[in-house]
C-alpha cells in the first residue's frame, strides 16, 4: 500500500471523527433561540513551516492565505494559497515552493472549546529548483493536498487556526512524487455572526 493510500484513508477517517464529533449531543440544558446573519464566509492566513522534501531535513518558512464558504452543516469549499519562499538552507539559495488550491473542507461541530476540521484539495504547484541548465529552473505540476487541524474563537468570530497539509506534486521529474509537509499556525475571521436571544 501506498503512502498516497495510507493518507487518503487517514483523511477518511478524520472526516468519519468530524461527523460523530458533530453528531453528539449538546448538553443537557434548554438551548436558548438564535439569529444567524451575514455570509457563511471565513477568510485568514498564517505563518507556514514546511518539509520540502527536497534533500535530507530541509525546510522553509512562508505565508498561507485561505477563504471558506460553507454549504451545508459544515460541508463547504475552501481556496487556499501557500508561499515558501523563506528562510533557505544555505545550499539551496534557489527553491520556491508555491501552490494554488481549491476543494472540499468540513468543519465538526465545537468539542470541549475546540473545532475540528479535515480538508481535501486539489490544484497546481509551482516551484523554484536548483539546476544545471539556466534556462530551466522553473516548472509546475498537478498537486493534491489532505490535511486537518482544529479551531478555537478568541474573539467574537475571529478564531486561531492550527493546521497540517500534506501535498502530492505529481510525476515531479519522472514517475516519483514530490511530497512536500509541514504545519500553518493563523487565524480566521468569519462573516456570519450568531445572536443568542433568552
């Protein structure tokens, strides 16, 4: 089996955990009425660490940005862009590593303050390399993404977000794959606000 399919179920499972995290009650007390106004929308970005997977323990720093739009009890879409562009090893002062994504992400419901999340997207990644022809240090591949983190609200609907990705760059220079990783630690701040009325 491979990695690729080891992932894949992985994130299966976490979207399984996300819908019994979902499905449990809430406690047992009378809920009181509410209001939901604004866009079902959540817009944030983060700072990024990353594997590169491009030599042995090498990793950059970089941005990541993201919008989400919610469908349907937590099932919704996310854009995501990523740029690691910072902090090069020394003997790799060429190397960027950028993609463009979009796909599926579904939000659990809050467990013990805490919301998690599990994503899968698809898109193209760009990248910078080291090379012996000058005219060549440059190429884009097909790229599919899992990953999952959870939320927590700080402040009225703005939250901090933890989360991992792992990235498929597919067919990078022959038959392998490109797996860069790694770890974006940010925040989101969602239009839709929710009055609670006794």
């Amino acid at each position: 089996m491979s990695i690729k399919q080891v992932l894949a179920g992985i994130s299966l499972i976490g979207l399984a955990l996300c819908a019994v995290v979902s499905g449990l009650p809430a406690q047992a007390q009378v809920a009181p009425s509410v209001t939901i106004s604004g866009l079902p929308l959540g817009v944030g970005g983060g700072f990024s660490d990353y594997y590169l997977d491009y030599g042995q323990g090498r990793r950059m720093l970089g941005l990541s940005g993201w919008a989400d739009y919610e469908l349907w009890h937590g099932l919704g879409i996310e854009a995501e862009v990523t740029a690691i562009d910072f902090d090069k090893p020394s003997t790799l002062q060429r190397m960027k590593q950028n993609s463009f994504k979009g796909g599926a992400i579904y939000r659990a419901r809050p467990f013990w303050g805490f919301r998690p999340y599990a994503k899968a997207l698809i898109g193209v990644g760009s990248i910078d390399f080291p090379s012996n022809d000058p005219l060549y240090t440059h190429d884009t591949f097909l790229q599919e993404a899992l990953g999952g983190g959870v939320e927590r609200r700080v402040w009225n609907t703005v939250y901090i977000r933890g989360d991992y990705e792992y990235q498929f760059w597919n067919q990078y220079f022959g038959s392998n794959n490109l797996t860069p990783n790694g770890f974006t630690l940010g925040a989101t701040y969602y239009f839709r606000k929710i009055h609670s009325h006794p």
